[in-house]
C-alpha cells in the first residue's frame, strides 16, 4: 500500500469510501481540513468519509526508494552538491551586480561633484565680470543679502601697506594706473611692431638651423659648489646676469668681456634673476654707445628666502662694484621659486612653495599686493604677461594659474599633461601663448590663451634623465627655444624643430639676444655659451 499523495507507505493508512485511494491519515485529514475535498479526483470529501486500515504492526515500513542503494545515494549527494554550487553562483553574481551598481553610483558623484565645481568657477568669474562691468559704468554693488554667497576667509598678514588679495583687496589706484597706462602703450608699440619685419641679421628659420656656438665663457662662479643656475640678458643684450649655486650673482659685460659686479649677501642657490626693461625693448636694439648700458634694476631670487634688489653705483675702475643692493624682501615662507620684472619697470612679482605670489616695489620694495588664495598650491614659477595685465604661476601638481594683478584673483586655471611639476613659463612677445614645462619631463606644452586650448606640445627626443630646465619665446615670434642637455628650436604656430644644438649638458637657463636672435644657455658646468650664426 503507497499513499495515494506521498508515494510512500502510510505509518496509519486509512482508504477513502468514495474513491477508494489510501492515503497517510495525517495529510488528507489536513488536506480535507483546508480544502474539503479529495486531492486526487477533486470531489468533496469529509473526514468522515475517511475508514482507517487495520495493518499488520509487524509489517516493517520499506525504504524510501532513494535510499535503498548506493548509486542513488550518491545521486542524492551529487544533486545536493549542485544545488549548494548553483546558489553560490546565484549569490556571486548578485555580489558582482551589486558592485557594478555602486561603481555606477560613485562615478555619478564624482560627474556631479566636478559639474558643481565648475559651475562655481563660472559663477565666481560671472562675479568678476559683473563687478568689472559695475567699476567701469560707476555702479555699485548690491545691497541685497541674496545676491551673493558670504564666505568666511582668513586675512594674510600685510606687510608695508600691502593689501590682502584674499579680502577682496587689489592694488593702489596708482599702481592700477601705472599697469593700465603701460598695457596700452605696449599694445600700440606690439601693433606697430606687426607691420614691420625683424631687422636685417636677425635669424630666419633657414639660418637657426646653422647655429653654432659663437662663445663660451667659462668659469662662471665658483668652484664649489658649482654651477649655474640661472640668467637674464639686459634689453640690448651686452649685459649677461647669472645666478650660481655658490650663493652669488654676477652681472657681466659681454662687449668687454669682462666682469662688472659679483654680488653677495644671499645664503643659499640663486634660484632666479631678473633685469628690468627687457620686455618692452624693441628687437635689434643696440645700445647708444660702446660701454654697457647698465640695467635700472638686477632681481635676485634664493632658496633662502629672500628677493634682493640691486641698483648701479656708478662706480668705475678695476676694483668698483658696479652694483650694490638696494632693499631686501622677504616675500615667502621658504623657497623663492619664481620671479619676473613687470613691463612697467615700476614692480616685480614672485612666488614660492608656500602658495603665496607677492608684488613688490623696485623703487623702495614696499609689497604692493600679496595673494594668499589659500588653494593648497607650491608654485614653481612666475611669469608677468606681456602687457603686464596678467600674470601666470606653475603648481607643483602639474597646473598654470592665471592671475589679474591688479585684483589678486585667479582668474583661469589651465591643468597641463606633463608628468610633473611646472618649472618653467613664458609668454609670447604677443601675449597669444604661453609655454609651459617642468624639469621632470621632456616635453613642452604651448597654450592657446584666447582659447584657453593647448595649441602645441612637443616631446624632445634625446638621452638623458632630466627634463625641460627653461622654455623661452624669441621676440620676432618667429620660434620657441628650449633648454635640456641640448637647445632645440621650434617654430611658432607649426611647432615643427628647426634646429637642436648638442654638445652641452645639464642646462638650466636660457635666453634670446634681441639684437640678432642668438641664443644664450647657462649650465651646471659653471659656463655660459652662445649660439648663433658663425662669422
């Protein structure tokens, strides 16, 4: 006897008056119970239609089938071993589902998070131009508390009369007259400078390609520690400024062939020199007579610290020094990292690693703006556009930050490719681009600056570790030039290289002759060499 619902022999067997199916009394009592009728021909039945079996009590209960020989154990174990791998599978994909969802959900915070950043950044210069906008028409600002955001910002400390760019605070109304007046003259000598061609015996993009070394001035500085490590050339290029690692700054006579002035007082390496009056000197400009025309001002930036500014004595004679310091600043907390003479001749900018820009007097150095953005930067290095509106700054996290001097604000931010710090930036003579390039990588990257788009980036194909020690726009636009373990030359708006200058290593300067085009590099070999066009 099998019930006719488990398929199995009943315990207690009762068999049904109407169908005459057995079945186990405890399921078809509680099947009747719940729905009162017969489970397997569906017509209504009670429990009293129910009549119990009276079996043997010795009859013993058979096995179930599946137990009764070892294949179909194994079978059963086999089945439940798939049953237990099958839901594992099931729980893994969910795991894998669940995860694809939150990575989905993270980078749709990540989109949001830069979309609100930039719409903030769009606000903040929809504020400027506003605010501009209401100086030049005279109208003030609004009175109501809903127009703006309140932001709390911690006031930087100002020193000289300074004022704090952080607090809203520019320049002086006249220094903001000495800038504007000196943009619009030079934007009407860049206009006059257009139509007319680089002088005769300037370079061409034929001749660049024959440039040899024209001279070589060993022996710069001391011995120890050696080395170079920085220079500038006067307007009319007879006067050679370089920054050494033993603490000095010499200023030299490249028509006498002969040193001027060795100057001291810093206590660390010259990291940068600065002369005035060479952005605004026209190309192929000689000086009146044969002695040097002496720079108004030398700049001096070190890693101590200090910004010391030098001025002409007058002084003449084998033993006279031709310079001696003016004032000495201490602009930053730590390393001096970039520096540049405004193209007023009035002011120059610097920046260090503790994220700080500062504009200071030639004159008396008195600090005229300090710009604390508080934006977690180390900058590398300064640069004054050439209409001396702008200024740019290299972050040691690979970024240029463009500034308006006259208002401290950071008004664009250009995130460059190169796989380090920005050491190294120069502006055209136009002010249309900016070159930008770090020591730690051998590539170049040009920016569009009315695009705010990369226009060019270059790679310098050669041996060596080191990478770009100085970028430097030529004043006829006519090439780019940049200093390796060799000098390349590119040409403008094709970015194509004309010329690469070999022979020389561990470069860390380099600047343009305006008279000629020549090329002047200084290195850790402690010697300044010139390539140009061999007589």
């Amino acid at each position: 006897m099998f019930c006719a619902i488990s398929g199995e022999p009943p315990k207690v067997p009762v068999v049904s008056r109407k169908s005459g199916l057995i079945y186990e009394q405890r399921l078809i009592n509680k099947y009747i119970n719940d729905n009162g009728k017969d489970p397997v021909t569906g017509d209504a039945l009670e429990l009293d239609d129910l009549i119990e079996i009276k079996s043997n009590p010795k009859t013993a209960v058979p096995r179930p089938p599946q137990h009764s020989s070892i294949p179909s154990l194994l079978t059963s174990l086999q089945n439940e071993y798939d049953a237990i791998i099958l839901e594992t599978f099931t729980l893994k994909k969910h795991y894998d589902n669940l995860r694809q969802e939150l990575a989905h959900a993270l980078y749709a915070n990540d989109a949001s998070a830069r979309v609100i950043a930039r719409l903030l950044n769009e606000r903040d210069q929809a504020r400027e131009a506003l605010a501009s906008i209401q100086g030049t028409i005279g109208a003030g600002p609004s009175s109501s508390k809903a127009a703006h955001d309140v932001e709390m910002t911690d006031s930087a400390p100002a020193g000289n009369g300074a004022s704090n760019a952080a607090a809203g605070n520019g320049l002086s109304t006249e220094v903001v007259e000495i800038i504007d007046a000196t943009a619009q003259r030079l934007s009407s000598q860049r206009k006059a400078k257009s139509k007319r061609k680089a002088p005769e015996g300037y370079a061409t993009q034929s001749s660049v390609a024959s440039f040899a070394e024209t001279q070589k001035l060993p022996s710069m500085h001391h011995a120890k520690p050696a080395g170079v490590s920085c220079l500038a050339l006067s307007a009319d290029g007879n006067v050679l400024v370089t920054g050494g690692n033993d603490k000095n700054v010499q200023v030299y006579d490249r028509k006498e062939d002969k040193v001027l002035a060795t100057l001291k007082g810093h206590t660390k390496r010259i990291t940068r020199v600065a002369v005035s009056g060479a952005s605004d000197a026209p190309i192929g400009s000689e000086a009146a007579s044969d002695e040097a025309a002496l720079p108004s001002y030398v700049v001096s930036a070190s890693e101590d610290g200090k910004v010391k500014v030098w001025t002409p004595t007058g002084a003449t004679g084998a033993k006279a020094q031709a310079y001696a310091v003016a004032h000495t600043g201490s602009p930053h907390q730590g390393e001096v990292t970039g520096l540049d003479v405004h193209p007023s001749g009035a002011l120059f900018g610097s920046a260090g690693r503790d994220g700080t820009l500062s504009l200071r007097s030639l004159d008396d150095g008195s600090e005229l703006l300090r710009v604390d953005a508080g934006l977690g930067d180390a900058y590398e290095s300064f640069a004054f556009h050439p209409d001396g509106q702008l200024a740019a700054t290299g972050t040691a996290q690979g970024a240029i930050r463009i500034w308006d001097i006259k208002t401290g604000q950071n008004v664009s931010t250009l995130q460059t490719e190169l796989s380090g710090p920005v050491t190294a930036l120069h502006f055209s003579e136009n002010g249309y681009y900016l070159a930008a390039a770090s020591d730690q990588a051998k590539a170049v990257e040009v920016w569009d600056l009315r695009k705010l788009t990369a226009a060019g980036k270059m790679t310098v194909e050669e041996e060596g570790k080191g990478g770009v020690s100085a970028v430097r726009f030529d004043p006829s636009l006519q090439f780019l030039a940049v200093a390796t373990d060799s000098v390349t030359v590119y040409a403008n708006k094709s970015w194509a290289q004309l010329a690469r200058m070999e022979g020389t290593a561990n470069l860390t300067g380099l600047d343009w002759d305006h008279r000629d085009g020549s090329i002047v590099v200084s290195s850790l070999d402690r010697t300044v060499r010139t390539f140009g066009v061999s007589a």
